[in-house]
C-alpha cells in the first residue's frame, strides 16, 4: 500500500467569500475566469473604449471573474502607466459584477508595489503575481518578492503558479511553510499539469485553488479545483462555463464533451499561432477570433511579447475555426 506522509488536517486559513445568486457563500475565484486579453489600438495605447464591450461579451456569457494583465493581458509587455489604464478599464467595465484579480508582477520590485497599491485604490478584488521574473525556480526569491507585494496592498493575494517558473524541489508542505507569513495569502492560480502537487496544495489549506490549464479544466475539477482562469475562454465562454455546469451537476460525460469541444478549438490555436515556440503566441489568435468572428474592437496590435500571425496563418485559423464550438 501507499503511505502518505501528508497531513490532511491542516486548519483552512481564513479567506475571502462572495455570497453568490444562490445565497451560498463561495470561494472569492469559482467557477470560469477569462485572462482578459488587453486592446490596444494601433499607436500601442491601451483602448479604454474597447474593454466594455470584450468585458460585457464574456459576463453575458457566464463568465465568473476575470484576471487582468496576467500572460494573456501581455501585462510584462507594457508599461507601468499602460497597465494601471487597462486595471482602471476592466475595475470600471465590471462595475462589481463579478470579482477582478490583477496581475502586479513586474521586472521592478519598485513598479509591482505601484501596481499593488494602484490596484487597491481603484477597487479591484484581488492581485496576484508570477515569480520574480529576475529569479525563476527560487522559493526563497519568490516568497521574498511576495511578501514584499502582499505588504503593499490588503487585498487577497494569489500566486500565479506557472510550471516553468515555479522551484519544483519544494513539496507542497514546504511551499505553505514558506507561505505561513504572508497574511494575505488567499490563493493559487495553478498553470501547471502536475495535478497531484495541485490537491496536496488544496489539502494543506490553500484557501482559493484554481487551474490554469485550460485543456485540462475538467481534471483540475475532478482534483478539488473551485474553477478555472484561462486564456482560451475569452473565445469559447458559453462552453467552458456549460462544461463546469455539467460537472458541478454531476453529468461528467456532458462535462467531458464540452472539454473535448473546447480542446477542438486550442489545438488548432497551438499548432497554427506557432505556441510550441512561444506561447504567448496563443493572443494573437485570440485577438484575430474576437475581432474576425465576434465583431469585437480589439485591434490586432500586441506588444513584443507576442509574434504577429501572417495573413495566411490568419486565414488558416479562421477556416479551421469553422468546425469549432465558439462563443
């Protein structure tokens, strides 16, 4: 047999709850969150007008929170003042309709304080951070960077857990031990497929356990997860949103399928967006579907952060698209 060392009798610590539609307290992230993608028009300027009608697209759709200026939101690309508008844009749009959490890393430990800061004043719900991108692989480097963000702000702090960066020598008991300090300390957002260290995680007490991967939604959910933040929702909310219905209602084969439409749609993205080279490759494609299919002013401008499609590589997604479950 196998014998586990991990104690799962850890206290839960204290954290933030929303009181949903049902009147049931819930965890503050749940069910599908999009990583809002950033319009920009094409001098580079963030497109205040645009974030309203992307931000209404994806509420009317069941969409249940978003993350603002994380890898989809190209927030390392842009500049302090370019990600404090689209933070402003996105808090404004919601207009408390659903829970905002913004991504606040920076180069600068100095610019991921503003960012923290910024974001409490203008009324978001939460803000969370990668690693210090000066010293990936380094929990010690990453708490330390942490604390000091958590200390800025009194907002729920979440951290951005991305496998490539993230010190995969520490157990999950270790990482809590590390974490015990940061009072704010309310979450994680997993974009990891290592699922195993994900439930260990939620079984020691991290409050808010949500997935990133969005190819792998429903196996976040069959491992404990409370929802799902992810790039590829912002094109296919309806079904990412029926897929966490059906599996929250119990019909794992209705879930499975959405998950099945859905992966459809990411796998043409990764081959012809060119995602094996450089993921963040995956936000041109976004862009082009938002604007091509769904009418919506996103331009097709991104920072340096991500390779432009050419115009065959567009016409090629949007064919292959055809066959896709959208919106």
């Amino acid at each position: 047999s196998l014998s586990l060392s991990l104690q799962y009798t850890v206290q839960r610590p204290k954290t933030t709850f929303k009181i949903n539609k049902l009147g049931m307290s819930s965890p503050l992230f749940h069910g599908i969150s999009a990583a809002l993608i950033t319009p920009f028009k094409d001098d580079g300027s963030v497109d205040v007008d645009a974030v309203p009608k992307i931000v209404d697209f994806l509420l009317e759709r069941g969409i249940a929170g978003l993350y603002v200026c994380g890898s989809t939101g190209e927030g390392l690309g842009q500049t302090v003042a370019q990600r404090k508008t689209m933070c402003e844009a996105a808090v404004r749009a919601v207009r408390g309709r659903v829970p905002v959490m913004i991504m606040v890393a920076a180069h600068s430990l100095d610019d991921a304080l503003d960012l923290a800061r910024h974001a409490q004043e203008v009324g978001a719900d939460a803000i969370s951070s990668v690693a210090p991108p000066a010293h990936p692989g380094s929990l010690v480097e990453a708490v330390k960077y942490w604390r000091a963000i958590s200390n800025a702000s009194s907002l729920p702090f979440y951290v951005y857990w991305i496998a490539a960066t993230a010190d995969r020598s520490v157990t999950p008991a270790k990482f809590m031990e590390a974490m015990k300090d940061l009072p704010t300390f309310k979450g994680i957002k997993f974009t990891d497929t290592e699922f195993f260290r994900f439930q260990q995680l939620l079984a020691l007490g991290v409050p808010n356990c949500v997935t990133g991967p969005d190819e792998m939604m429903i196996a976040g959910l069959a491992m404990g997860s409370h929802g799902a933040i992810g790039s590829t929702y912002n094109i296919h909310p309806s079904v990412s949103v029926a897929a966490y219905d059906a599996f929250q209602k119990g019909d794992v084969k209705a879930a499975c399928a959405h998950q099945w439409d859905m992966n459809r749609t990411i796998a043409y993205l990764l081959e012809i967006c060119n995602c094996a080279e450089r993921g963040t490759n995956l936000i041109a494609g976004l862009k082009l579907v938002l604007k091509e299919v769904f009418g919506l002013p996103v331009g097709m401008h991104c920072t340096s952060l991500v390779t432009p499609l050419s115009e065959e590589k567009k016409s090629a997604l949007l064919a292959a698209l055809k066959a896709c479950k959208l919106g």
